[in-house]
C-alpha cells in the first residue's frame, strides 16, 4: 500500500520548489555571473600583465569576494552548483540567461566607448594635421610676401 502512495505523493510536490540550503535560480545567475566577469577580470589583466601571480590562490580570493558579496559561503554555492548541474533543464535556463547579459570585452578588444574615443581622437589628429599643413603653407606665403624685393 505505501508503495502505491509515495509516487503520488512525490508527484504532488511542486516542481518549482528548491531542496533547503540551495540558491534561488536568480541569486544563482547573478553569483556565477559575478564568478564569469572576475575569471575575465583576472584572466585579461591580473594574470595576463603578471604571470608570476599564482592564478588559483588570486582566483579563490575573488571568489571568496564574489560570496561574501551575495552573503553566502563556497559550500552554499557548491551545493547548488551540484544540484542545478544534476537538472539540466534548471541549468539549461541559468546559462541561456547568462548568454543574454551583455559579454565582458576580451583581453585586447576595444569596448564600444573605447572604438568611439578611438574614432575621435584619429579625427583630431588629421584636423590637426590639416591645421599645421595650412599653418605651414600660409607661413611660407608670408615669408616669400616679406623676402620679395619690393
């Protein structure tokens, strides 16, 4: 008889609801993209102008940043980092939203803003130049109205 009711029961438990102790879906997102931008951050600049740091030991002092800033612990984030990596459709949701969020700049390219000052500032060196070719060019007419015999 118990065997007949424990799969209706299990089937009646709301499929949304997460076991104790495991992050939200939303919380979830927002520490491992915090996690993704710091492995960016220490793989693009930390480690890459300073290959004598010890990557694991910077990494781990990042991340125990990252947990202390969602006010949980390594063990909290691991466990629900196992869970949601045992339900793929849990997981599958986390990642394609992760997708969505606008992407860090890789190591040695430019982000929008700074192609835009790029742009700019290549803009103002050819006026300059142009400027100084006129300057040039008008100075020596001047020289040549000056040193003419009159």
């Amino acid at each position: 008889m118990i065997f007949l009711i424990s799969p209706f029961a299990f089937a009646c438990l709301d499929k949304n609801e997460l076991p104790k102790g495991i992050l939200h879906r939303q919380k979830m997102e927002d520490v491992m993209w915090d996690i993704i931008r710091a492995e960016e951050f220490l793989n693009g600049f930390v480690i890459y102008r300073d290959t004598s740091i010890d990557k694991i030991a910077e990494s781990k002092k990042w991340y125990d940043k990252i947990y202390q800033l969602h006010k949980i612990t390594k063990k909290d984030f691991d466990a629900s980092y196992t869970y949601y990596k045992d339900h793929p459709v849990l997981m599958k949701q986390i990642l394609d939203s992760l997708s969505k969020k606008t992407p860090v700049n890789p190591p040695g390219q430019a982000s929008a803003a700074a192609k835009d000052t790029l742009i700019k500032k290549d803009t103002l060196v050819k006026i300059d130049k142009q400027k100084r070719i006129f300057d040039t060019l008008n100075r020596k007419r001047i020289l040549k109205k000056i040193s003419a015999p009159q």
